[in-house]
C-alpha cells in the first residue's frame, strides 16, 4: 500500500476516536471542527515522521492534545476550558480506554431503535439539525432545563445501552 | 467524596455548553484528581461523537473500520441557508473537504485539480479490463466490460468518483437518458466503489438482485454467483447473492420489495434466499457438482471451457429435483450463507474465522458432491472421468501441436494473443471431435442444445451456465422502481425532516423525555 493510502486508512479508522477526544474538551461546534481539521492536515503533514511501530491513534492524540494545548496557551480559554493538567489526565484516560472494546454505529443504531420516537426526534433536532437548545424547547414546548436534563438522559441511556451491547456480543 | 452522579451531571452541562465557570473549574478539577472521572468524560463524549456523526450524516468508525466522508443531504445545506448562516462552509463542512481533498488525492495519485469530469471514455487507470474481447484503456459507457487477469482494475469514473473492479468482474457502465447519474450495471463479480463527496451526481451500482445508490461513499458491492469460476467454487443454479458492505457514507440498497439503509460499517447480504426453480427441465446443475474434473483431479466447472457439457449426462428431471434439493441442505444452507458472508466481506474477520469459513465452505461442498454421485446412474458415473479425459487430452493435442508457434510468439504480445486465440479454436475443434466419438447420438444431442442454450444467454450478456427461463437474469426486472430512489442532490432525504436519518421509528414507547416536574410547566412529550 502507497503512503498515500496508508495515511488515509490509519487516518479514518482512527478519527472517531479523535473526534471523541477533542470532542470531550472542545464543545463549540466551529472551533471543534476547525481543530479537528488543524489536527488532520497536521498529522498528514507530520506523516513521514510517524513510527509504524507505535499506534498510530495514540500518536494522532498526542498530535492532538498539542494543539489543544497550543490554544491554551495562546491565551484563549476558551474553546480549550480545561487546564494542560486535565488535558493530560484526558489523554492518558483516552490511551487507557483505547484498548477496550468501543461501541460502535451498529452498537448505537440497535440502541437508538429502541428508543421511543420523540426521543430520537429529539437527537434529532439536537445532533442533525444543530438547533439551538432555546428552539428546541419550544418545539416540544417546555424549557431549556426540561431539555438539557433528557438529553442528558438519553445519552445515559445510550451508553448504557451500548455497553450492554458490546458485552452481549461478546458473549455470543 | 462526590456522588458520581454529581460528575455526571457536571459533564453532561459540559457537553451542553451550559456548565459554568466556577463548575468548569470543578470539572477540570476532577479531571485531574479522579482517573474515573477523566474517563467518564471521555465515554460520554465518545456517545457525543457518535452521535453527531451518525446523525449528522458524518461516518467515521472505531478501530478496524476505514473510510471517514462526511456527507449531508442537499436539504440541510438549503436548510443551513435559510438560517441565513454564512456564505463561509460550515466547519464540518470544510474538514470533510480538506480529507476529501487529500483522499481523493492520495487515492486517485491526482491532483485535486482534476476533479472535472472524464471526457467521453472513462480511463483504466490500474489492471486490466477487456471491452469486446480486446484490452481497452478506456471503456465507454453501454460497452460491457470484464476484467481480466488476476488482479483488480481500476476505473476512473465521472467527477472523480472511482471503481476498483475484481478480477473476472463483468459489468456495463451506464448513463441512463444521458444525465448526470451514474450507474454501474454489475453482471458478475464485484467491486470496491468510491464516491467523492464533490460528486453531487447519484451513483448506483445495479445488479440483478438489487441496486445500490449512494452519494459521497465508499462501498463494496458483490454479487455472488454460484457460478463456478473453475477454481473450486461450487456453482448451482444461477443464484446470485448481492452483498453490500459500506465502509463510509451511507448507501440506500433497493432489493425486490425491500428499501434498506446501510451506514459506514455495515455490511447486508441480500438475495440469498435461493430463488424457488419453477422448472427443472432447462436447468443443469454446475460440472464441479456433477464430477467433472480439471486439472490435478479437482472438481471443474467443465462448463466454463465447453459450454453445455453437463448436458451430455441426460439428465432426468427426477435427478435434477434431487441434486437440486441436495444443494438446499448443503451450500445453500444459512450457515454455508454465513460463512461466504464472513469470507468474503468481513473486514475484521481473523484469520481463524477465514479459515473456519473456508472449512465449512468446502465441507459443504464435498457434501453436495456425495449427494449428488448418490443420485446418478453408473452410466453417468462412468461418464464422467471419460469426457473430463477426452477434454483433457484434445486440449493436449492442441497445444502440442501449436507448441512451437507458441513458443516462438513469446516475446510479441499481440502475436502471442493472435496465437492463444488460434490456440482457444483449435482445442474446441479437437474438443468437439473427441466428444463426437465418446458420445452416444442421444447424448451429443443433448450436449449440443445446452451449449447453445449456454452460448445464447453469454453472448446476450446474461449467465454463463445454461438456464431455463425460471431463473434470475442479469439486470432483469431488479432495476431500481423509479421515483423511490433518491434524486440527485437528494439522497439522504430523510424520512421526516427531524427524524433520524438512519432506518425507520419503530418502537414508540414513553421513556427519556422531559418529563413532568423537569421544568414548572407539566408536559408530557
């Protein structure tokens, strides 16, 4: 396989995983992404460099967590609400988890098919659609806590329900 | 010590952009102190992730799994617009576009400069692909098309989407009414199909057991015939399988009946109910069932070099009706289907389940093949070995004879083609005679109305086994319905415009919503 090609595979099979960990810290939706996107030309750029022997997740987060540092450096707190430390403790945690089996679209669609309509609506306007929180409350006419609380519990619940899952399969 | 539902409660007004800073500074905090709840942060907004991706219409799996295109539907950009949001992309938008950029770079080895469509001819940029018998380096649309020699062909498609064909794959690639869509009429094999996300044109693979359209995808579409390929494979009736696996993006599979929605890393087999055989009398089972045998003594599919050479054998219908229900107990049983699943399309299958494929694979072959000798008379027995020799031996003779041509054609290509073709006539004659002289008048007879029977449906472009009118055709009658297909630009129409895009709302139930006392207001969602 070319480099070309190679990068790309690696790339793609591990952005999940760093868009879940630079997710975890970056909540504005155009600052995540123009990260995420610093990040990719960054790790593309840098690939020559990159040792086959080492995970080439890990190396992509540790990639990663220095631009989320270089942005706290930078003086701007936000997007990057947390401290260097955390950050740290948040990529060690990640290097941790990394070997665990992770849920994946099949996980999430069995779960998400088990919750009643409204609900996946409700992710719906949240995820798909990117309403702000405000509109969404007036959609189902409540208030913004009613909503922030069920999504709360809906991804709850999906975790669960995805763990439950993975163990399932695994035990078959 | 804090309740763990208190950091979780911290994390989740985090993830909602609504933690303060003084709980901020909390968070962090108990980052830092509290390895759980690092990793409870990072859980939950891996479920975060996956949601906006899925969502979204964004792919991007766990380990294992390759490919990362972020699609979305021409409704939410228009719904973006309406919002009045910027001219500027949005952010996703524009990190699809940089991965976009390099993949379609790194993969096509171009520069995204050419991304324009392919002038009429679209070019063989990798392998080998026959068009009318003769190489081509570039294939026109409505030419059918087959790849040749062992290793996969690469085609270059309009705006800059790509086909990766595999060895002996035969298809047709189209433009139905001269639009911009594309379509891939996939007649055997099958293929690995990227479509970059700038091609705003429906992109359709059609087989005869279904269609699969997709919009800013990476996807492998094979359909599986039971055909023999002469290389131990058990051949049947004309059963084809399609099987789908999407590796990015998301494609809609339209099967007879059946609408189905397959996101990155889902993988379908569809069609694999053995189609129900009408009539048996036009039907003969595959050469490697019967007992034929190549090279080295293996089972063959005679047929494939001496089209109708099953026919010789006369067989009854009451015979056909026993092999045939012989072959439903063995390669046609749901766990030989799962096993060619796991084969042939699993990405994360180990090597030990390959093999454990691979063994039930032929376990059920050489089953069927008892089963079968069971249902033959000795007559047939022993005819068997004596044609499978007389093949063997005129093949033989042919190339003796043209031993020294052949030779001596080595270092000039299209001599040594001229040569192989002169060779291919050559043994069919010498075939032909030496079937003349082992058969009985009633058995040549046969023999000659199933190879014209086999010869017709090939050069129509249809099944190479010769088949009654009961079976499945290529490209007959599975074609896409027509206004259920997603339009162009219009692909991931969802189903409501605030549903999921991803399959249908089944279960209404009353759970995980707002629920009363939440807010002062009492509403029950």
């Amino acid at each position: 396989m070319d480099q070309h090609a190679d990068f790309l595979k690696k790339f793609l099979q591990c952005e999940a995983d760093l868009r879940a960990f630079v997710g975890a810290i970056v909540r504005d939706v155009h600052a995540r992404e123009d990260l995420l996107q610093e990040i990719a030309l960054t790790l593309w750029e840098c690939f020559g460099r990159y040792d086959p022997c080492r995970p080439f997740a890990a190396w992509a987060r540790g990639i990663a967590a220095k631009k989320l540092l270089e942005r706290w450096h930078q003086g701007r707190r936000t997007p990057v609400p947390f401290s260097p430390e955390a950050v740290g403790r948040l990529a060690e945690a990640a290097e941790r988890i990394a070997s665990r089996p992770s849920p994946g679209f099949d996980a999430l669609e069995h779960c998400l098919d088990k919750l009643p309509e409204k609900s996946r609506r409700l992710l719906a306007l949240r995820y798909s659609r990117e309403e702000p929180v405000e509109a969404i409350a007036g959609e189902f006419r409540v208030g913004c806590d009613a909503i922030y609380q069920a999504l709360s519990r809906l991804r709850r619940r999906l975790r669960e329900c995805m763990t439950r899952y993975l163990a399932g399969q695994g035990e078959t | 010590m804090f309740a763990s539902d208190h950091f979780e409660q911290l994390i989740h007004r985090h993830l909602d952009q609504i933690a303060t800073a003084e709980e901020l500074a909390e968070l962090d905090r108990l980052v830092v102190e509290r390895p759980e709840v690092a990793e409870a942060l990072l859980e939950a907004g891996r479920v975060d992730a996956l949601l906006t991706l899925h969502l979204r219409g964004t792919e991007a799996v766990g380990s294992g799994a390759v490919a990362s295109v972020a699609v979305r539907s021409a409704k939410e950009r228009h719904f973006r617009g309406a919002k009045g949001d910027s001219a500027r992309p949005a952010p996703w938008r524009r990190l699809v576009l940089a991965v976009i950029a390099i993949a379609a770079a790194l993969l096509l080895g171009l520069g995204v400069w050419q991304w324009f469509p392919v002038p009429a001819g679209h070019p063989v940029v990798a392998g080998t692909i026959e068009v009318d018998g003769s190489p081509a380096k570039r294939v026109a649309d409505d030419a059918p098309l087959r790849v040749v020699g062992d290793g996969p062909a690469v085609i270059q498609l309009a705006g800059g989407a790509r086909a990766e064909l595999q060895a002996a794959t035969a298809a047709v690639i189209r433009r139905p009414d001269g639009s911009q869509a594309q379509t891939i009429e996939l007649l055997e094999g099958g293929g690995r199909f990227q479509v970059p996300r700038r091609n705003d044109r429906p992109f359709c693979v059609q087989t005869c057991n279904g269609s699969v359209t997709a919009l800013g995808t990476d996807f492998e579409v094979n359909l599986w015939s039971t055909q023999g390929k002469g290389d131990q494979e058990m051949s049947f009736r004309s059963m084809f399988v399609l099987a789908v696996a999407v590796a990015a993006g998301m494609v809609q599979v339209d099967v007879p009946g059946e609408k189905h929605v397959l996101s990155a890393g889902s993988q379908r087999v569809f069609g694999a109910e053995v189609p129900k055989v009408k009539s048996l009398t036009a039907w003969l089972p595959s050469g490697d069932v019967l007992g034929f045998t190549g090279k080295g003594g293996q089972p063959f599919a005679l047929e494939q070099t001496v089209p109708g050479i099953q026919g010789a054998l006369a067989l009854t219908d009451e015979q056909k009706t026993k092999i045939s229900a012989a072959a439903d107990q063995t390669i046609h049983s749901e766990k030989v289907r799962a096993a060619m699943a796991t084969v042939k399309l699993d990405p994360n299958a180990t090597e030990a389940q390959k093999e454990e494929a691979k063994r039930v694979l032929a376990e059920a072959r050489a089953k069927l093949r008892d089963l079968t000798t069971q249902v033959l008379t000795p007559e047939q027995k022993s005819l068997l070995p004596r044609i499978s020799e007389a093949v063997a031996e005129a093949r033989k003779q042919a190339a003796a004879a043209m031993e020294t041509e052949l030779i001596a054609g080595k270092g000039d290509p299209a001599k040594a083609a001229e040569l192989q073709k002169q060779l291919r006539q050559k043994t069919s004659e010498a075939v032909q005679a030496g079937l003349e002289k082992l058969l009985t008048p009633a058995q040549l007879a046969a023999y000659k109305k199933a190879a014209e029977a086999q010869v017709a449906a090939e050069k129509l472009g249809k099944d190479k086994k010769p088949k009654g009118d009961d079976q499945p055709k290529k490209g007959d009658g599975k074609k896409p319905k027509g206004d259920d297909q997603p339009k162009k630009g219009d692909v991931k129409k969802p189903k409501g415009e605030d549903q999921p895009k991803k399959g249908d709302v089944k279960k209404p139930r009353g759970e995980d919503l707002p629920k009363k006392g939440d807010d002062k207001k009492p509403v029950t969602l």
